[in-house]
C-alpha cells in the first residue's frame, strides 16, 4: 500500500511519537471492498515505529470487540492510547486522509492538541457527549483540515468522540445525513457543519447542538 517514498517520510513523521499507540482494526471474513486494503495500510503504518502496534478483529467473530469500541461498520480503525479518546477512522484512511490518520496517531502519542483557550474552556465545561461524523473523500484537498480538529477536541474531552467517515464507502451514511460535498461536519445527528470550518467557527455549531 506505501511505497517507499511515503515509507520514509511516515516514519520520520512518527519519530515525534511519545507515548505507545494501538492501531485496533476491524475487519471481517468475508471483507468488504476497502476492508483488505485497509488493513494492510493500518499493518504497514504499525511497522514504521516501535511506539504503534496493531490488532485485527473479525466485526462478527470478536463481537466484545466491537462493542467495546463502538464500531458498527467495516472497514475501520480506532486509534487508541493510553486511554481510548474516541478516535475513529470509518472507510481507509487513503489520499489525502493519509496524513490525517499520521496527525492523529502523533497526536494520541504525544497529548497536545492545539486549541485555544476558550475551546478549551468550552470543552472542559461540557455537561452533554459531543459525537463529531466528518464526512470526506480520499481526493478532498480541504478535507484533512476538517478531520484532525475533530480528533483535537475527542483527546481534549473525553465527552466528544470524533469520526472520519469515507463516504463513498458508506452512500448510505451520505443519504441519511444529506452529504451533497465534502467536507461536511455532523454534530449530534442534526447539527451540521459545511467545509473545513475555522475552530471558533466550528465550536459555535457545537454549542448550538448541545444548548
């Protein structure tokens, strides 16, 4: 899946790495289009530091499994540290979304999103769960801008779980929340926002799905 070129330059992303991360990936026997390819992308990135691990589950074998980490479609990857922050990568993480799962394994790692101190203070004031769904496209230039905020806030606030969702993998994710183009943010099912919106931009929309 990585040629040797984005072998290396990976690896020197991941050399920032801190804390031990665990790829956890779901996958089934009879896999999906993008399930194999999926896996052996998350199995490749694993092999590039000594700080990342990976474990494959079976969505209907290792049912326990997939509770634990709410995963409800395949393929998927959730992206966990010390603690699990919610982090979720539903379709393979490929094109441009490559670098937001690279984003989001360092930022796992190493625990310092950056956020400004009002979002800060919004998200450690939160009295209700926040569940962020971005919706994207591996040929999306603007898109990873709007995936690696969601995770920022998921590994500030163990309220917010946040979602990268590939759509054309699941068309019906896109019908059922009105995705006409990407990026598109969903907050709490009925809240949306469109495009890579700014962070205060987006904040707004969250207080506006939990108030």
């Amino acid at each position: 899946m990585l040629n040797d070129d984005v072998k290396k330059e990976a690896k020197k992303q991941l050399e920032t790495l801190e804390q031990d991360v665990k790829l956890i990936i779901f996958t089934q026997k009879v896999e999906c289009g993008y399930c194999e390819d999926n896996r052996t992308l998350a199995l490749e990135v694993a092999e590039l530091s000594d700080k990342i691990t990976a474990r494959v589950f079976d969505l209907e074998d290792d049912k326990e499994a997939a509770e634990k980490y709410g995963i409800d479609k395949i393929p998927a990857i959730a992206v966990v540290g010390q603690e699990d922050y919610g982090i979720r990568f539903f379709g393979i993480p490929a094109g441009y979304e490559f670098s937001s799962l690279l984003e989001s394994i360092k930022l796992v790692s190493t625990g310092k999103p950056e956020l400004a101190a009002d979002t800060k203070n919004f998200l450690d004031n939160l009295q209700k769960d926040v569940h962020l769904q971005v919706f994207v496209t591996p040929t999306c230039p603007y898109c990873p801008g709007a995936v690696i905020l969601a995770p920022k806030l998921a590994r500030h606030s163990k309220r917010v779980k946040a979602d990268m969702v590939e759509v054309s993998e699941f068309p019906h994710l896109g019908n059922k929340y009105g995705v006409q183009g990407v990026p598109r943010t969903v907050i709490n099912e009925d809240v949306s926002q469109e495009g890579a919106a700014p962070e205060q931009m987006l904040l707004e929309k969250i207080k506006s799905a939990v108030s």
